[in-house]
C-alpha cells in the first residue's frame, strides 16, 4: 500500500465546535467525541482495522481462483 491509498483509506478527525467527529474516507462520520484526543485515538484504531481487514481481504482473494 503506497502513501497515496493510505491517504485515501485513512479516518481523519474535524473540529466543529466543541465536538470532534471521526470521519470515513469516503465522508461519512463514524462517531463524534468530546475530545481531540480520544477522536485522534479511535481514528488510529479505525484505519488500522480497515488497513488489516483490505489486506486479509486482498489475501483471501488471491488464495481463492
């Protein structure tokens, strides 16, 4: 996985207001937290998931056909 499709599958965290929603890369927001901190930390956990999920998924494909 190059930097740009990092970028591209990484959850990132906004600030609107007082209230840090946890945003999908495609837009949708996950979850929103009262701080900067733990949004950071639940982003961090998002994108690894999703990260290790797309390579089991990659693998498991190619061992199929």
């Amino acid at each position: 996985m190059n930097n740009s499709d990092n970028e591209e599958s990484s959850y990132h965290v906004e600030q609107c207001d007082n209230v840090f929603p946890v945003v999908s890369p495609s837009g949708m927001t996950i979850m929103k937290c009262r701080d900067r901190h733990s949004a950071d930390h639940y982003a961090l956990l998002l994108t690894e998931a999703y990260r290790l999920g797309y390579r089991a998924g990659f693998r498991a494909g190619k061992h199929s056909g």
